[in-house]
C-alpha cells in the first residue's frame, strides 16, 4: 500500500464522521471493529491528531486534495452519489481540492504491497485446502456407494 500512500482501509460507515471532521479541521479516528485493514505499526495513536497535521495544515493552505471514485464521464448514472457529493463539496468545503482515485486504482492492480500479498497468499490457502477437503469428502462417499 505505500506506493499510493493508503495506510487504512475503513467501514463505509466511517464515512460521514470522517467527513464532518474534515470539514472543521479535526482529526479523526474509526472505530477499532471498523478499520477492514492497517499498514499502521500496532499501537498507533490517532485521535489526538498525530498523522492529520500535514492533511489539516495542508488544507488550511488550500492544498489539500479529496480523492473520490469518479468516472472518466461525469454524466455517468453509475457514480451519481460521489457526483452529489463532489457537487456539495466544492459548495461548502474549502481546503480540499478534488481527484479522481481512478489512476491509483490502476496502478493498484498492477502493483501489490506486502501485506496485499499476505492477504492473497492467505486466500490461496483457504481455497486450497478447502478444494483438498471436498476432494477427501468425494473419495469416502464414492467408497460407500456400490452397484
């Protein structure tokens, strides 16, 4: 993850707060059962703003930038909730410009992080050994069956 500099990945929940603390300049932090995934060493204490200064003092300088899934067409019927909120964005927030994730996504595919990999590795290993398990459960009830 640190090539596109993603540290976290956070419930859709987290949305809205996190949103709204962008808004007034604080810093925020999820809820423990709503952090999906960290890069983050153990331990690392948020709330009290340790990783939002360069963010918020970015954003007071008006250099900030807010990525958002967009596509590539505006008119697009599939992303008309990030196209309200972009809307409602640059309406009444400032400090933030907009981008579209697009790109990082790409790059996402091509590229993965050492903790992608684990997660990939440890995926691969459930399915094999379930692929194993199935085949063992097919061997023992073919045994039993005759004609």
């Amino acid at each position: 993850m640190r090539f596109h500099g993603v540290k976290e990945i956070w419930a859709a929940t987290e949305f809205e707060p996190f949103i709204k603390a962008l808004r007034n300049r604080q810093p925020y932090r999820p809820k423990q059962d709503n952090i999906f995934m960290s890069d983050l060493p153990a331990g690392t204490v948020m709330a009290n703003g340790n990783g939002f200064e360069p963010l918020l003092d970015a954003a007071g300088k008006n250099e900030a930038a807010l990525y958002l899934l967009m596509t590539r067409e505006m008119d697009s019927r599939e992303y008309k909730q990030e196209q309200r909120f972009a809307t409602d964005w640059v309406k009444t927030a400032s400090g933030f410009s907009l981008k579209n994730v697009w790109p990082v996504f790409v790059e996402m595919r091509l590229k993965k992080s050492p903790m992608e990999l684990r997660l990939l590795q440890h995926a691969i290993d459930i399915s094999v050994e379930a692929h194993q398990r199935a085949l063992g459960c097919r061997r023992r009830g073919k045994v039993g069956i005759r004609s």
